[in-house]
C-alpha cells in the first residue's frame, strides 16, 4: 500500500491531504531504514567476533540507532496532529467496542441469586 491508498483510508477532517501524505512517506523511510537494521543484524551471523567486517557492522548499527532516533524525534515532533487524531480515533473506537459490549451484557437476562441455608 503506498501513501496514496493510506491517505484515502486515513481521512481527517482537520488535518490536510499534504501532511498526510508527508507523514506517510516518512513513514515509509522509517520503515525502510528498520529494514536496513534488521539487515545489518543478520550480516553480523556471517562473521567472527574478531573479524574487521564484524566491527564495523556494529559501528553501522550504532550510527543506524542515531538515524531512527532521528526520524521518529522528527516524525513525534511534526507530526503531533496527526499522531493525536490517530490516538483519538483509536480511543473512540475502543469506547464503541466498549459500549456495544457493556449494550450486550445488559440485554442478557440476570440470573437470580442463589440463597445460602
């Protein structure tokens, strides 16, 4: 699914189709840099500990850390509205779940309560 497909299925009424499609596509760079990670972790099993290429996997990884907490600080950071209104959505369909559920138990007939002799 690309930003295209996201943004119509992520419609906000205060929030406009540009940011949208800017925090996607930062997303997607985000997504693709994880997969970068992950890479460099599996290349780290074809070496030795002692291997100079081994060393420099983890000098790799560790400046990969710095670029992911770089693009979420930026993603948190620009994209405070966006990420509310995904909050907000998420906590109103929690709550319909919830009232449709608390609708059901209340329906059910109770059952009488046993007495103790």
């Amino acid at each position: 699914m690309d930003a295209e497909d996201k943004i119509l299925t992520s419609k906000f009424s205060d929030i406009k189709v540009s940011d949208l499609k800017n925090y996607f596509n930062d997303m997607f760079t985000l997504r693709d840099l994880c997969d970068d990670f992950i890479e460099l972790f599996k290349r780290e099993e074809k070496y030795y500990l002692d291997e100079e290429r081994y060393n420099m996997l983890l000098e790799d990884e560790a400046r990969m850390v710095d670029d992911l907490h770089q693009i979420t600080e930026e993603i948190r950071n620009g994209y405070e509205d966006i990420l509310s209104a995904f909050y907000n959505r998420r906590i109103d369909r929690e709550r319909q779940r919830l009232t449709k559920a608390f609708k059901e138990i209340e329906k059910k007939p109770k059952q009488p309560q046993e007495k103790d002799n």
